[in-house]
C-alpha cells in the first residue's frame, strides 16, 4: 500500500506524527497536571472541584505520550536510545510522578476522611514532580542533550517555565469547567500566570539563540526569520488580549469563559510551531537528523498501514469524550 512513499518522505510522516503527539499531550495533559500543581492545600472543597474538573479526561490524556514514545522507538530508535540514556534519571522521576498521580487519584476516594487531605497532597506533588521532570528534559534536549553547567541552566529554567505554562493552561481550564469561588480563584491564578508565562517566553526564546548556531542564523535571516519573530510578538498580543479578558470575564456573567483557555491553546500552539521549525530536520537538536536516525525503511512502511488506523482513532475516541463531558464539571463518583 505504501511501497513507493520514500524514505524521506517516512521519516517527515513519522516525525510529524511524533509531534502531533507531542503538542497533544503537552496541551491536554498540560492543563489536568497545571491543575494538579494548582491544588490548595487548605481547601478541600477546592480540591475536590478542581479533581472532579479533570476525572474525566486526565488518564486518557497521557495515551498520547505513550504514542508519542512509542513512534520514537519504532521510527527512530536511534535517538530513542540517546534520548533515554542521558535522560533516564528525569525520565524516572517523571514516571514516579504519573504513578504518584494515578495512585494518589483512586486512594482519596477510598480512604478514611483523615487521610484524605495527605493524598490530595500526594496528587499535588506527584503532579509538580511531573511537570518540572518534563521542562528539565526538555531544556536538555533542546541543548542537544549536553550535561554541561550552562545546558543544567538552561534545563531548570525550561523546568520552571513548563512548570509555569501548564499551570496557566491549568487555572484557565478551570475558568471553563468551574463556577463560584473556585472560578473566581482561578481568574486569580491566571492573572498571576500570564506574567510569569510571558517572562518565561522571553528568557526560553533569548535562551534559545545561543544554543546552536543553525537555530541562531535561521532567526536572523529571512524569510524565515520574520516569520520566527513573528510568533513570540503574537504570543505576546494574545497574552495582552488574555490579560484583559481575565479582567473583564468575572464580570460578564459566564459569557466567553471559554476564551482564555482558547487562548492558552494558541500560545502553546505557537510556541511549538516556533520550536518545530526551529529544529527542523533533527530529531536531536544539533546532533542528530531525521534520516540518520530513520529506522528500516520497509519496517515502517509495513507500520504506517496500522498507524493510519490507530492515531484517527485515538483523535475521534478524544474528540468523543470531549464532547460527552462538556459543560461545567460535576462531583466525581467512584461507586
């Protein structure tokens, strides 16, 4: 069915299927794990509301990072085994924090009320956990998976702007899903990510042009580098238009609550669009490209046929459950 589709052209298919799973799983789980970080301690009301905000959704979300590790492996396991083998200590801490969450999840429910809170706090930590082991991979393997001081430095800062962004992502999905106090407190937390969102957006991008030369010459000549330009100066409108919106919405009696998680969305849309193009044609920034790291050409032409039936599906069965649990959310039930 697919013996004439070349290898360049497989290894463009399965790196933009890779990063269709990476946006998707960034954005989706971005938001239930911004959810988590955001999770008081002192109110249990709260919290109870902010879970219930994403049971529905928050364990199918991470269907897409198991897709999207899967196609690394399949595709390029080349690079799947230089990623994991300078990244296996954040990796792990970051497999500990999915297992803190899922278990944390079901035991709240389930124990006596006293000990509820402790695994609230569980859920909590675990998802902070997650999210800061996410930005520090991220930073590393934006430097080409480099260890030295200034790659670290760059790495915790990617781990505290990722921490940041799905925070942000996270109180503006509870604008949309909540009512009453818990929305007012998140309109708060909003306000007070949209700045750190953007001055995170600054540093990462300043950060960004001094990592490697390709990157750095492709900013500043163009065409393309206009259009590059062009991105952080939209994600800064549309955090300004955010900005406004999270002052007036409060007010507006529930219209337009959907706008600045819209927004969100955009952002982060943006900022990966800027980061594929960045790096385009490696899979491992200023390391390693796509062909050198393509896996057998006729294995993964055999693989495309089950590939084109699995991720469609993946896409409506999202689409499906979006769609049953729209609205603003209800009090979980485990019985």
């Amino acid at each position: 069915m697919f013996e004439h589709v070349s290898p360049e052209m497989l290894g463009n298919i399965y790196v933009g299927l890779l990063g269709l799973s990476v946006l998707l799983y960034a954005i989706l789980d971005g938001y239930d794990l911004g959810v988590g970080v955001l999770i008081p301690p002192r109110t249990e009301a709260f919290r109870d509301d902010m879970i219930a905000s994403i049971g529905p959704y928050w364990d199918a979300n991470e269907t897409w990072l198991v897709l999207a590790v899967g196609l690394l492996l399949i595709a390029f396991p080349e690079a799947h085994s230089e990623v994991l083998q300078t990244l296996y200590l954040p990796a792990t801490f970051m497999l500990l924090g999915l297992i803190l969450r899922g278990v944390a999840f079901d035991f709240r429910a389930k124990v006596v009320q006293v000990n509820k809170r402790k695994w609230d706090l569980v859920f909590k930590y675990g998802s902070l956990l997650t999210t800061l082991a996410q930005g520090y991979m991220l930073g590393i393997y934006v430097t080409g998976l480099r260890t030295d001081l200034w790659a670290q430095a760059f790495a915790v800062l990617a781990a505290l702007g990722v921490t940041a962004a799905y925070a942000f992502i996270g109180s503006c999905w509870l604008i949309l899903k909540s009512e009453g106090e818990l929305q007012q407190k998140a309109y708060y937390w909003a306000k007070r990510g949209l700045g750190i969102l953007a001055l995170g957006i600054v540093s990462v991008s300043i950060a960004n042009l001094s990592l490697h030369e390709e990157v750095r010459n492709l900013w500043l000549s163009p065409p393309w580098g206009v259009m590059l330009f062009a991105i952080p100066v939209t994600c800064f409108a549309l955090l300004t238009l955010c900005g406004v919106l999270l002052k007036k919405l409060p007010h507006s009696d529930g219209k337009g609550e959907w706008l600045p998680f819209f927004i969100a969305l955009l952002v982060f849309l943006l900022c990966f669009t800027a980061f594929a193009i960045s790096y385009y044609p490696f899979i491992i920034p200023g390391q390693m490209m796509i062909s050198d790291a393509l896996s057998d050409a006729s294995s993964l032409r055999f693989l495309l046929v089950g590939v084109v039936v699995v991720v469609p599906v993946i896409l409506a069965y999202t689409v499906m459950v979006y769609k049953i649990f729209s609205g603003k959310s209800e009090k979980l039930s485990y019985y």
